[in-house]
C-alpha cells in the first residue's frame, strides 16, 4: 500500500468522525431505522429526549416508541411504496406524534421521515429527524382552550363581538350580532357594517373608523343602524385594532335602543311639561293684564 492511499484512507475516516461528532451533536434527534422496522443508529440527543442508553434503544422495533396512530401510518408508507415501479427512491413523510419515554411518560413531537427503497423497490430503511415540540404543543392546546372559553363568554354576553378586516368587511361575529340585526350570519360575514349606519351617522362613521385604521381606538361612540326591516337601532361602539398577520379591527358592539326609546319618550314628557308650563305662565300674564286694566 503506498503513502497515497494510506492518507486516503486516514482522510476518510478523519472525515467520518467529524460526521459522526456533528450528528451526535446535533439539536434534534437522529433515527436510523433497517428494513425490519428495528432502531439501528440514534444520536445522543434521540436518546436523552426519551430517557434511555442509546445501547438500549439500538436493536429495539422502532415502532415500540411510537403512538399506534403513527405506526400505522409508518407500516402503511412501508407497504404502498413496495408496489411502486421504477429505479430505487427516496419517500419523504412528515407527521407529528406521541412518543413513549422510559419512565412512562410521552413528549410530543415532530418527525421528519425519509424512506428508502431498493431499484427493485424493496423497503431499505428510514432515516428519521426528532423535534420535542411538546412544550409548543401544550401552548397551542392552552391558546385553543383559551379562545374557546373566551368564544363561550362572548355568546353569553348581551354584547356583540366583530372582527373585520381593513376595508371594514366582516370576517368574524357573534350570534348576537345576528339576533340584534335580525340577519342571518351568513348575510352578516363579508358585510361591511357602513351599509346599516343611518345616512346622519354615515361621515361620522367614516371619521371614526378612519381613526382606528390608524391607530385611534374607539372608546366610545354612538351609532344608529337602519335595520332590514327599517326600524331604528341605536348601538354603542368599542373598537381597536389588532395585529394577527395583518391589520384587523375588534369591534364590540352594545344595543342601547331601549335606552335611547326611553330618553326619547322622557324628553317628549319633558318638552310636553315645558309647553304646559309656558302655557300656564301665559294664562296668568293674559289674566292680570286684563286684572289691570
């Protein structure tokens, strides 16, 4: 063997621990499985994310690690692909899965899997990437749970709850927005609310949306809707705007028409009382004056 070779082969190996150094180093897990579905390689990482000696998960059934909803899915991509005419290939397959830890417990995580197949499309093996996406996964969970909860509250309420987005179109309501238009929601979503403003409210309208759109919220403001069915609302408005892969504008709405019904019969009461008054007061001053005279 000469002096060539010998540093080939030094360069090779040189090369190979520098691969291996980064593999089992690397932030995610690294899962190498055979054609028997058995765990034939993993790195430090796989098996410190599940507790275990990487001893004792090499030579162990990969699928002893998985959820039955994911095994099924591994074996089925197994199966499909051995049908499959032509040269050798790679499948790629990605999913999200229970993972069982030594101790009992599970993380929840991101699997990344490539599948290799032979030129007679023979299954070869799998090379998988492992990322614990549990912590995430309980975030999002707690975030669904929240919204619901906070969805709940909103249909429990008097108040309606709207979200539209900058060209002032519904894209979110609840039913009582519904029952307070006495529209369906689905005439409701797509609607841009400046339809069903009374054409006194309509500039006043405009200004104060204006206004949100660049970052004025609405305290508070008064609002008359014409309805479908041409009678009056009066409604209250709150809004702001908030930032969710774009601009869209949270809009609370609260009917106050048997409020303002009320005040309207009272200043008529009242403006009926003034005239009575500044009736009598006239009688008297025709009655001295003619006292007087």
């Amino acid at each position: 063997m000469n002096s060539t070779e010998i540093d080939t082969s030094k360069d090779i190996k040189d090369e190979c621990r520098q691969y291996k150094l980064l593999v089992q180093n690397l932030s995610e897990g690294i899962w190498v499985i055979d054609k028997n579905l058995k765990v034939a390689f993993v790195n430090t990482t796989m098996s410190d994310m599940l507790g275990y000696d990487t001893n004792d998960m090499v030579g162990k059934p990969m699928l002893d690690f998985l959820s039955d909803e994911c095994s099924e899915k591994v074996k089925k991509t197994c199966a499909d692909y051995k049908s499959v005419d032509g040269a050798g290939h790679e499948v790629k397959k990605k999913c999200e899965s229970n993972l069982s830890k030594s101790n009992g417990e599970t993380i929840y995580a991101s699997i990344q899997c490539s599948f290799f197949f032979d030129s007679e499309n023979n299954f070869k093996g799998i090379i998988s990437s492992i990322l614990d996406i549990s912590e995430k996964k309980e975030t999002e969970e707690k975030l669904i749970k929240n919204e619901k909860t906070f969805r709940e509250l909103i249909e429990c309420t008097q108040t309606a709850y709207v979200v539209m987005d900058e060209k002032l179109l519904i894209q979110e309501a609840n039913t009582i927005l519904s029952e307070m238009m006495n529209l369906n929601t689905s005439d409701i979503i797509g609607q841009n609310p400046r339809t069903w403003v009374d054409n006194n409210d309509i500039e006043r309208f405009d200004r104060i949306f204006a206004g949100v759109i660049n970052g004025r919220p609405i305290e508070e403001s008064e609002i008359k809707f014409k309805l479908p069915n041409g009678k009056s609302l009066y409604v209250i408005v709150n809004a702001n705007i908030i930032i969710n892969g774009g601009k869209r504008i949270m809009c609370l709405i609260r009917d106050i028409t048997e409020k303002k019904n009320i005040e309207q019969v009272q200043y008529v009461a009242e403006q009926h009382k003034k005239d009575r008054i500044k009736q009598k007061i006239s009688e008297i001053r025709t009655q001295l004056k003619q006292n007087m005279s």
